[in-house]
C-alpha cells in the first residue's frame, strides 16, 4: 500500500476522532463517559466479530505468543483512552479537548526518547517548551492564577491523561506482530477492553445512571462504534504500520481543525483567545519538533 493511501486513511481516522469528541460532548448528560465507552466497543465487537472470528482462531498462535503485549495495547487504546476522553468531554469543551489533544504528537517524541541513545536535540527541546505552554495555556483558561492556585479544570486533565495514553499506544504499534492482520489485532484488542471496562460498567462503580434507550442516543452510540472505532482504528493501525507512530502523529494536527468546525457549527462553542493562543504555541511546537521528520 502506498503512503498517499495512509496519508489518506491517517486523515480520516482524525476525521472520525473530531466526530467522536463532538459526539462525547454533545451527549455528556445523557450518556455517562463508562456507558459510552462500554457500549461503544461492545456494539464495535459485534459488528466486527462475525467477520474476524476465523481470523481470530486461525492465528490464535501468534495471539497467545504476544499476549501480554496484546493485552496492554487493548488496555490502553481501547479501555483507557476512549474511556479518560469522555471523561474529560463531561468537563470541559469539544473546543479544548481537542486542541490538548493535538499535544499527542509531542508526547510521542517525548515517549520515544525516553530510550536510552536517543537524545532530544535543541530544536525538539524548544519545540516541546513551546507546545507544552501552549497546552497550560488551555488547560489554565489564559489565566496565571489558576496555573499558581491549580485551578484547573478536572475535564482537561482527564483529556491529558488520555492524550498521554494514546501516545503509549501509539509507540507500542511498532511492536505489534507484523503476521498479524489488521482485522484479528483490531478485534482481539477490543475483546481486552471490553474485557476490562465489563466489572466497571456492570458493578456501576462510577455510579452513573442507566442508559436511556432512545433514538438519539442509540445514533450516537452507532457512530461511536462504527466510524470512531471500526473505522478509524482500522485506518489509524494501518496508517501507522506504513508511515510510522512519528509521522502518524502529525495527522492529529487535523482533528482541532474538523473537530473545532463541527462543535461551533453542530454545538454553538465559541472560540476565545486562548484556544488560538494555545493552539498557536502547540502548532509552532510541533513544527520545530517535528520539521526535519522525514
């Protein structure tokens, strides 16, 4: 496959992304962040299950032989990062969450020097300061004294951490057993989500109310596990094999772009002076971090 064709499906991946964050916010008093993510990946398993099953079996050797990797990645790119991000979208704007979540690309840089022998040059230091200013920038509302009494909204922090957790993800899919097929890893993982998110749902440990079964939640739920699961972790997966997590990680960029058209338009959010001013920083962070990745 052709890097124009990930590029392409990198693309939509964020595409889907932006619509599942408008969709987390857009639904946050009727659909609890536990029962969205639960029910999202639950109906994602089932669609996909019937035509993956053989798949799954077929290749259930190399499953077993990479299983604690496999269990990880579905932890942390099914269970933990959908479920922190809806959590966050209860709390906080469609707006900025989405523009913390495109400090994913330099947390993977971060992440990735973490290895001993790869040092972070001057130009990807500065390039870090600089998008990290740009994330308190949104995270404090513009204002130094929330930074100094961290005053802080609790739904950007959820979105942090769930931005931090892609970025591990992200990492990971280079080690994903390349004779494994896109569909059988896909399914697997969300069997280890599923997996972990059913005690929490069904014990109602975060206490949330039941879920109302009407027209506009299930429509939503139906986006969720179709275009925001299926889809996009198909095209995302895919994407990352061909062009790498580095690379990938700069089609973030686009999901405040689609993501912040769709919540003015489809939820009336207004753009303030710190969405531009963090945004900015975070862009010109990322640019300097990033501009000689080939």
């Amino acid at each position: 496959m052709s890097k124009n064709w990930a590029y392409l499906m990198l693309a939509g991946s964020a595409l889907f992304w932006s619509g599942n964050f408008v969709i987390g916010r857009a639904f946050a008093s009727d659909i609890q962040p536990l029962t969205i993510s639960y029910l999202r990946w639950c109906t994602a398993l089932v669609v996909i299950l019937p035509f993956t099953i053989k798949s799954l079996l077929k290749q259930w050797p190399i499953i077993r032989a990479n299983l604690p990797l496999l269990i990880f990645m579905g932890a942390f790119g099914v269970a933990g990062f959908n479920t922190f991000a809806y959590l966050g979208l209860n709390k906080t704007s469609a707006t900025n969450a989405l523009l913390i979540n495109s400090f994913i690309p330099i947390l993977i840089i971060l992440l990735s020097r973490i290895k001993p022998g790869l040092p972070i040059t001057a130009a990807k230091f500065i390039g870090i300061l600089i998008s990290t200013c740009g994330v308190l920038m949104l995270v404090s509302r513009g204002e130094i004294d929330n930074l100094i009494a961290f005053k802080i909204n609790q739904g950007d922090l959820w979105v942090l951490l769930a931005a931090f957790v892609w970025a591990v993800y992200s990492i990971s899919l280079r080690w994903r057993p390349a004779e494994l097929t896109a569909p059988a890893f896909l399914s697997f993982t969300m069997i280890i989500g599923v997996l972990i998110l059913s005690p929490v749902y069904w014990f109602n440990l975060l206490d949330e109310p039941a879920f109302v079964v009407n027209t506009p939640n299930m429509v939503a739920i139906a986006y969720v596990a179709l275009f925001a699961s299926i889809g996009a972790f198909l095209f995302w997966n895919q994407g990352v094999k061909i062009v790498g997590a580095g690379t990938a990680g700069q089609f973030i960029h686009l999901m405040p772009v689609f993501g912040t058209i769709m919540a003015i338009v489809f939820l009336g959010e207004q753009l303030f002076w710190f969405h531009i001013a963090g945004a900015s920083a975070i862009g010109l962070g990322i640019y300097l971090s990033l501009r000689k990745a080939g």
